[in-house]
C-alpha cells in the first residue's frame, strides 16, 4: 500500500482551475520533487495533501485513510504532513527554541522538558543549536528556513512537504538549506518538494513530477525527465525555452489565426526573422498540405513551438492522433510541400508513440 495515494484530485476557483485530474502514488521514503511553470498548482498541490486547502473533487489516502472523508481528524492528518513554507513563519516575540518547542507541547502533550530536550537535538541537527535563544530578526533568511525545518521536525513527521524552501533566500544561502533536506533524505523521510530550483530538484529527487495545465504531466525518474524527457512541454521547460502553444481540433479551425499568434510570440520575444519564416512555412507545407488532408474531420492536434536566448535555436514540434502516418514518407503527398519542407528543416524526424504521431525538429541559426 502506498503511503500517499490521490485520485482524480481537483481545485476550482471561480475564474482558475489549477488542478484539473492529479493521480500519484507516493511510497515511503521518497523524494518527488515538483517542477514546472508558475500558476500551474504546485503549492495548491501541496495544500491540499496537507488539507490547507479544501479540494473541489477526488481522494487522498494516507495509509490507506481517506483523509478527504467525513468525520476524518484532520489535526492528526496534519500531524503525520509537516509543512515547511518559503516564507518561514516563525513567531517574532519567541525564542528559537520557543519556536520549536511550541508544537510538541501544544499538539503533542509533551513536558516543556522533553519539548526542550527534543528541540535542542533537533536544531543541533540542522546547526542552528548556538542560536537557540536568539530570535527570529537576529537570524538569516538560511538560518530562519533551518529553524522551520527543525521545528516542523518536532512533530515527529512521516512525511514533510516543502513549498519553495529555498525561493525567499540570498543564494548564498541555499546551499545550507539543501544540505539539511539532504539529510533527511539520507536518513530515510519521505518528502515532496515544489522547487524552481533544477539542479537541487536533479541531485535529491527519487522522482520528478513536471506539473503543467492542471496535471501530473510527466512523471519520471531525474535522469528521465531531465536527460530524455518524453512530452514535449516538458522538453521546453527543461531547456528553458519560451513556449508558444496551440491546440488544433478541427478540419475548420483558424488557421489565419494561429499564423498572426506565431508572429505576434515571434515578435514578442525577438525571434530572428529567418526562424519566424521557417517556422510558418513549416506550418503551412508540413500540416496544412501534408497532414491535415490525412486527418477525419474532428481530431487532437498541437503546435508547440520553443524558443532559447540562451542558444538561439528554436524546437519545432506538431502532434497528432490516429493511425500511425508519416507524412515524410508518403509519395501522394504534395511534390513542392515535400520539397520545402526538407529544404527547410533538413533534420526533420516522425515518431508515434501511444496512438500519437509526433513531427519534431530543432532550427538552429544555419537554418535560411
């Protein structure tokens, strides 16, 4: 039995739905770590496991208990999640130690000795043990963020959730962060941690979940999702390119519009002219003439576009459901389409993959 399990988990607001169908199943001991753009319900994620938020519809067990049920203790659910936010939350008037001790007396019934005891190991733990009786304004936003781990510690966790613990600090500063959740990776507690931060989220995750429109939208390994990613959005993410995205459904869908919104992202972002021209006339020759023609009237199709400062190159990727077809291939096609889509994008490649034909290329600076 998994030691979390959600199923067809959703959040609504009135005007965003940043879950739309979560589905994960998380053992003990593990580290997921959870990426990808903002506003795409990492925290709202967290929030609602740990019942700070109330979900609009699904399930979460936690050993096998429907936490989400009526008459379900949600004090005693909290107490197995500790949650470690980016913004600390410690009490100003208490000492450190005060901090630390105040869960384990209040929730837990413990003596202010045995809450003090257990307190100084803890913060002696994550070195902050020298600033027991300090208080909060006397302390770093690194030392802070360890003393909120050593004080989600005293509640004696199975699982600690962490919302960008590393987001609201001096990068110098990260470093000790991390080597405290490094530690308690080794030691075996089970944790998931929304991060922005990649080569953390690489070097201590067992697991990686890329969060994107509402869902689990990859699940992978490190070196999967990092090295050898499977979904293009996920792709795009990693290599930090801009993205451009658009769905198509239709045989009578807008084409005129979807080619001014490729020119308006062009814009936007400074794309050089020659990749604007190749990316559309890639469009008009390699979808519109070769593909679409192969399509029933009613269909799942995608245009992705990323574009990368960094390398100036731009990823080029269209999708489509059915039968396998590759349009490369097919000797009926249009003899000119054929003809300019090769010249333009030399290193074009198909692949289909679970009922989905992918068309994918990388334009880089040489491409006319």
């Amino acid at each position: 039995m998994s030691m979390i399990s959600v199923k067809h988990l959703c959040k609504a607001y009135p005007n965003i739905t940043p879950l739309k169908d979560i589905n994960c199943e998380i053992e003990r001991g593990e580290v997921i770590s959870i990426i990808g753009p903002s506003g795409t319900g990492k925290s709202t994620l967290l929030r609602c496991i740990n019942c700070l938020e109330h979900p609009t519809k699904g399930e979460i067990y936690v050993d096998g208990q429907n936490i989400l049920a009526a008459g379900v203790d949600l004090n005693k659910v909290r107490q197995k999640m500790g949650m470690v936010f980016q913004q600390f939350n410690l009490f100003a008037h208490l000492m450190i130690i005060e901090n630390v001790m105040l869960g384990a007396t209040d929730l837990l019934g413990k003596t202010r000795q045995e809450a003090y005891d257990h307190g100084m190991e803890l913060l002696e733990s994550v070195g902050m043990a020298e600033k027991a009786f300090a208080y909060p304004d006397e302390l770093s936003g690194g030392q802070k963020q360890r003393v909120a781990i050593a004080r989600t510690l005293s509640m004696n966790p199975e699982i600690i959730l962490f919302d960008e613990p590393t987001s609201a600090l001096d990068p110098t500063m990260v470093g000790e962060v991390v080597s405290v959740i490094r530690s308690l990776k080794e030691k075996g507690m089970t944790m998931m941690i929304v991060t922005h931060e990649m080569k953390f989220a690489r070097d201590i995750s067992t697991r990686i979940f890329y969060m994107d429109q509402g869902l689990i939208y990859e699940d992978g390994t490190p070196e999967q999702i990092f090295g050898n990613p499977q979904k293009e959005r996920t792709r795009i993410f990693i290599k930090q390119l801009k993205p451009y995205h658009a769905d198509i459904k239709s045989q009578k869908f807008d084409f005129l519009g979807i080619n001014s919104e490729i020119a308006q992202f062009m814009h936007k972002n400074l794309v050089p002219e020659h990749f604007r021209d190749a990316s559309q006339r890639l469009f008009e020759e390699l979808f519109m003439q070769c593909v679409l023609p192969h399509l029933p009237a009613t269909f799942s199709a995608a245009l992705d576009l990323g574009w990368s400062d960094r390398n100036l190159l731009l990823e080029f990727a269209l999708r489509y459901d059915g039968p396998a077809y590759n349009p490369l291939t097919d000797t009926n096609n249009d003899e000119l389409a054929l003809l300019l889509v090769r010249k333009t994008a030399p290193e074009l490649k198909h692949r289909y993959e679970n009922g989905m034909n992918y068309l994918e290329v990388t334009l880089k600076t040489e491409t006319k």
